[in-house]
C-alpha cells in the first residue's frame, strides 16, 4: 500500500522532532511530531511547514523534512499574508498529496482556498472539545467563523475522542477515529520508584487552571506535590510561582523536555489534571506508562476514568476531586487500581500501528 506524502502545517512540531530544540513541545505539537515519525517508517517522506527562523529549512529529523513557511505561526493577520506565498512555495515545491492541519487554525480555511491551485488535499485532526463544540467559533468570532468554514470545507477530519467523532457527524460531517500515538519507550509495566504523591504538569495558560492545583495542595498538606509549570502567560506564571514558593509540600519547575517528562509521572503515585478545555491530555498517556492514577476536575475523553477505573473524574467538582484524591492516597489499594486501570485504557486504544492504519484509512476513503 502507498503511503502519500503529507505535509503538516505546525508551529511548534519542530521541537519534537530537532535533539538540540531547548523548549518543550505542546501536546499537539507532540502528535503532529509522531504521527509524522510513523509515516516516514512507512516511507511516506512527510513534510513539517515550520515557521521561518525557528528550524533550518531542509534540515530532516527522523525521515522527516523541515520546510521554513513564513511566520504563520503568530495569529497576527499581517504575518498570515506574508506567510501566504512561503507556505504556497513550500507546498508547491514539496508536492505533498494532503496538507495536515492538526487543531484550531484559520490557516485550514486558507489552506482549503488554495488547494485546488496547489494541488493538494486538506485533512484536519481536532485536538480539543472546544473545537467541536462551538467554543473557539464563541471566543474568536471572526477567526472562528473561518475555522469552522475550513472544517466543513476540508476533504478529511479526524477526531482524537470517540466524542469528536459524534461532534462531526451531528454536524453532518464524515471522520475518523485517531487517537493519540505513544512515543517510543512509554509503555506501561516498566519499574518505577515513586517518591511523591501528586503531579501537576502544564504550560501556564488560564485554561490550565494552575491555581487549583495549588489549591488542592493547600486542602492536602500531607502530601507531596511537584508542579511541572512552563511559562507562556508571564504573569500568571509569576503569580503561580510566588504562591507556589509560599506551600512547604509543593516542589516547582519552570517546566521540562518532552523527552525527559515521563520520569515525572513515573515519580508520581497520581496525576492531577486541572484544565477547562482538553481533548485527550498527553499527561494522560504518561500518568498510565508511570504506573500512576489519574485524578481529573473536569476532562475525561470518553468517560474512559470511569470506563477504566483509572482514578478520579470529578466531573468540575473542586470538591469532589479534593475527597477522591484523599481517597486515593490514603487507600494504597485504590491507588494501586486506578494505576492498573490507566494501564488498561492505554493497551487497548493506543496501538500506534492500528492508530497509524486509521489515520491512512481515513485519507484513502
């Protein structure tokens, strides 16, 4: 079977995938980077459309090369317009069968403008329920509105939660199911040593919630917490940090590589998950590869926690959450389960070979 050549249109992808990039990788950014890893083990030779400056353009990073396409990146409508010809460069010069759009972007819909002129097939990955449900189209009027034009408009869309899936099809719109690839070496059944009882890790944006983690480490001063907290709002970042610095049971970081996270939650008896808006959370994976439960306010894709027994949803209930993780902690037998049961959900949904053949069926359809 041929694997087409795709082309993924990613801001921050670059830094998965270059072994000298001194930041971290977003979730998506994570995905687009695996996913395109996986295609060129098929021999698909996919493309990343990085933002000008930020990798060598031509540079190849696992069988995956780097083409500079302006500054699409920065959501600034001048910095769009004069991405526009880098990207169409770019595309024109790489010749890709499909351009990949993986989360909210007004670039789908520009990209579905020029496809026909390109020669090239558009296809779009929802990353967060917000994208689906009418969130983003509420919050950016004007951009939302292209967003949503562009889902309607591409010539694929796949959803990473069954949820996504029903989302697209109430709308009358065909997808798939992908869910979230695993990167090499996290796999649940390794040797872990814990060291500490709960585990925030997050960019610092006011759709994380930082604060309640902190919150909850207030509620629980027994326990040991490590806040893993990578800035990007400056000043909510300083305020977690300060009052952070004030819990004598919480341990801060300014954040770590992708490539050294998983040793967090192999540390970690629970992961604690306070965002507003997520499709599926890496963390996710990573809490299961650790050995470690999952304790959730609010997201939980598919209502796997329960489906699984992975720990605790507590469905936006602070206080809730307060009493399972208690629970938990205070129950090894509990939090043993819950391990177990994270365990479970990511043997059975994140096959990358079966994830990596529905992403190709979905093209071929």
């Amino acid at each position: 079977m041929r694997v087409p050549r795709v082309a993924f249109l990613s801001g921050g992808a670059h830094r998965a995938l270059d072994p000298s990039a001194p930041k971290a990788a977003g979730g998506a950014e994570l995905q687009v980077a695996l996913l395109a890893g996986e295609l060129a083990k098929r021999g698909g030779r996919p493309v990343l459309l990085a933002p000008e400056g930020a990798a060598p353009d031509g540079a190849e990073w696992g069988g995956v090369r780097i083409r500079a396409a302006g500054r699409f990146d920065t959501g600034g409508v001048a910095d769009a317009l004069r991405a526009l010809p880098a990207v169409a460069r770019a595309i024109g010069s790489e010749r890709p069968d499909w351009a990949v759009v993986y989360g909210w972007t007004s670039w789908l819909w520009l990209l579905c403008l020029m496809r026909r002129a390109l020669g090239v097939r558009v296809a779009f990955v929802c990353a967060l329920d917000g994208e689906v449900d009418g969130t983003f189209r509420r919050e950016n009027p004007l951009r939302g509105a292209l967003f949503e034009r562009g889902i309607r408009l591409a010539d694929a869309r796949f959803g990473i939660t069954a949820g996504h899936v029903a989302a697209f099809r109430r709308a009358g719109l065909t997808a798939g199911l992908v869910r979230l690839l695993l990167q090499p070496g996290v796999a649940p059944g390794r040797a872990v040593t814990k060291t500490r009882d709960l585990l925030w890790v997050a960019r610092c944006h006011a759709v994380k919630r930082p604060h309640l983690f902190l919150d909850l480490a207030e509620r629980l001063p027994e326990a040991s917490c490590r806040m893993v907290c990578s800035p990007q709002d400056r000043g909510l970042w300083e305020s977690v940090k300060e009052r952070a610095g004030l819990l004598p049971n919480v341990d801060f970081c300014a954040g770590v590589s992708y490539r050294d996270v998983q040793a967090e939650f192999d540390a970690a008896r629970a992961f604690v998950n306070t965002s507003l808006d997520e499709g599926v959370p890496n963390t996710f994976i990573h809490s299961a590869a650790g050995g470690a439960a999952i304790a959730s306010l609010l997201a939980d894709p598919d209502g796997l926690i329960a489906r699984f027994g992975a720990g605790v949803s507590a469905g936006g209930d602070f206080e809730g959450l307060a009493r399972g993780v208690s629970r938990l902690l205070r129950k090894p037998e509990a939090l043993a389960a819950a391990a177990a049961g994270a365990a479970r959900f990511l043997a059975e949904w994140h096959d990358n070979t079966a994830n990596v053949d529905a992403f190709l069926a979905g093209l071929a359809a």
